[in-house]
C-alpha cells in the first residue's frame, strides 16, 4: 500500500446533479461536481454547461480545479 487516503464526504443531489463534499486529512477541503444522464437525452455539452453553472454559483476558479487524485496529492506531499 502506497498511501492511505482519510476523508469524510458528504453527497448531495441537485436533480441530476450530484455533489460530493470531501474533507480529506492532510489536504483539506474539496467538492466535486458531476453532472449524470442516465437516461442519454441531456448529452454532453448540457451536462457540462450544468457543471459550469454549479463552479460559478459556488466561486470556483479555474486555478481551483485539481486535476490529481487525493493519492497522488497525499504522495507528492
């Protein structure tokens, strides 16, 4: 084992938004925004127009994006 992530999360539902709200030790706080079509009728650009609406609202910054998993983080830290 490499590296033992430690995290609280919370998750939440805006209709077929979904939000997860991470504490993760060491590394602080972070929120997750993932737009879903299960049934294929919203498509892509939709669901990311709904993600961008969800950074906006909440004052996320491009600069505030991670790209890396909380592992990878945890390692490089």
């Amino acid at each position: 084992m490499l590296v033992v992530v430690n995290k609280q999360r919370e998750i939440y539902f805006i209709d077929n938004v979904k939000f997860h709200i991470d504490q993760v030790k060491q590394l602080g706080s972070f929120v997750e925004i993932e737009a879903i079509d299960k049934t294929g009728n919203r498509g892509r650009e939709r669901l990311m127009e709904q993600c961008q609406y969800y950074l906006k609202l909440l004052g996320v910054n491009e600069n505030d994006l991670q790209p890396q998993s909380y592992s990878d983080l945890l390692l490089a830290s």
